[in-house]
C-alpha cells in the first residue's frame, strides 16, 4: 500500500536573521503565510498581489440587482405575472453591472505563466 507521502520532498533552507525578517516583510505586505510565499516565489518567481477593494462598486451593484430580482420573483409570484417594465430595469442594471466588471478587468494586469 503506498504512503500519501511519498511524493512530498521536503528541502530544508537556512537564511540568516536578517534575510528571514525580509522573507515575513514580503510575505506580509502580499498577506500570505511564510511557507506560501517562498512556495510561490521559488516556483514562479513571482507573487501577484490584486487589490481587491477596487471591487467594492461590483458587489454593491450585484447586491443592488439582487434585492430586485428578489422583489421581481415575489411579485412574479404573487401575481402570477411579471411586467415588462421590471425586466427592463433588471436588463439595464446587469448590462450596467457587465460595463463595471469589463472596465475592472481592463486595469488588471497579470502576468502570463
């Protein structure tokens, strides 16, 4: 029967003080434990960091469309119809949501593996 281990290595690395406290600064500012960044850095050579908090205007528009398309289904369901009028705002607000989301990728730049 064979180990799950068995396709790990383990390599021991030793750095001095000072590179070590270099090594946890960097991993720090890219908010990654210490063992992930020099993984990452040793096989990449690379450790993109993305900031998320350009996506605040995405969430809020996700969370704005679906408090309508809530309030759409209820009515739907109480009903038993849905007017048109009410799709067509859920039309543009996704058509809206997509401009976001496509302006957003355009600033995000990753590089190739």
């Amino acid at each position: 029967m064979a180990r799950k281990n068995e396709a790990l290595r383990r390599k021991e690395i030793i750095y001095t003080a000072e590179e070590w406290k270099q090594i946890e600064k960097k991993a720090a500012k890219c908010h990654l434990k210490t063992s992930t960044f020099i993984r990452a850095m040793s096989l990449d050579g690379a450790v993109t960091v993305v900031d998320l908090k350009e996506l605040a205007p995405l969430l809020n528009g996700m969370r704005i469309i679906s408090n309508n398309v809530n309030q759409v289904a209820k009515k739907a369901n109480e009903l038993n119809n849905i007017y048109a009028e009410d799709v067509d705002i859920l039309r543009n607000e996704v058509q809206s949501l997509c401009r976001t989301v496509s302006q957003w990728l355009s600033t995000v730049t990753l590089p190739k593996p």
